[in-house]
C-alpha cells in the first residue's frame, strides 16, 4: 500500500471513529464503534490497489451514512448537569438540547447560553 493510500485509510479511519461517537444512545454509539473497528481490521492485510479502491469507496460511502444520522449530537455540543433537574442538557450553538431519562433527544430552540 503506497503511503499516500496509507494516510487516506488512516484519516478515513479516525473520520469513523469520531463520526461514530456522536450518537447519543449508548448502544447505537458501541455497535457502531464495534463495526468501523471489526472492518477495518477484517480488511488490514488487503493489498490489491483495486480492492483497497473499492473498500475506501464503501469506507465513504458509510462515511456519509453516519453523518446523516438524526439525533447525534453537535460537535461542539459539552455536557453539563441542571442545577434544578439534575438531568443532562447539551448546549449548541443554535438549540439546546435536553435528553430525557428514556434516551430520547428534544430539541428546543435558544441561544446559546450556560447555565
């Protein structure tokens, strides 16, 4: 595998591995976790250009499936606690996002503020 080639699955990757952590479910956030890592080292010895080719096409394409995935959280979203509730909130930019105790995400629009 040439270096170039090397760098992109490297980068593609870490791209997975972040993307995944997004999800707010614990266990969507595993699964996923477990899946880029279980096809990445199912494909680790992979030497034909035209195989590692293909294979970054599909890295892409779920790439791209990942990040459209409804109720994963902002990058720039930090966790806190209420001080009145006790439940998690997660600021944003633009809403702020409340998670309830049964693992659904409300969304309500707001400013960003701290609280």
């Amino acid at each position: 595998m040439a270096a170039s080639t090397r760098a992109q699955v490297i980068s593609l990757y870490r791209m997975m591995l972040k993307e995944s952590t997004k999800f707010p479910s614990y266990n969507y956030r595993t699964y996923a976790l477990r899946r880029v890592r279980d096809a990445f080292r199912a494909n680790r010895k992979v030497e034909d250009p035209k195989t590692v080719e293909r294979l970054m096409e599909e890295g892409q394409q779920t790439l791209a499936l990942i990040q459209r995935q409804p109720g994963r959280i902002d990058v720039r979203a930090y966790k806190c606690f209420s001080e009145f509730s006790g439940r998690p909130l997660f600021l944003c930019s633009a809403a702020i996002v409340r998670q309830s105790l049964n693992g659904n995400v409300q969304m309500s629009a707001a400013p960003e503020r701290t609280l």
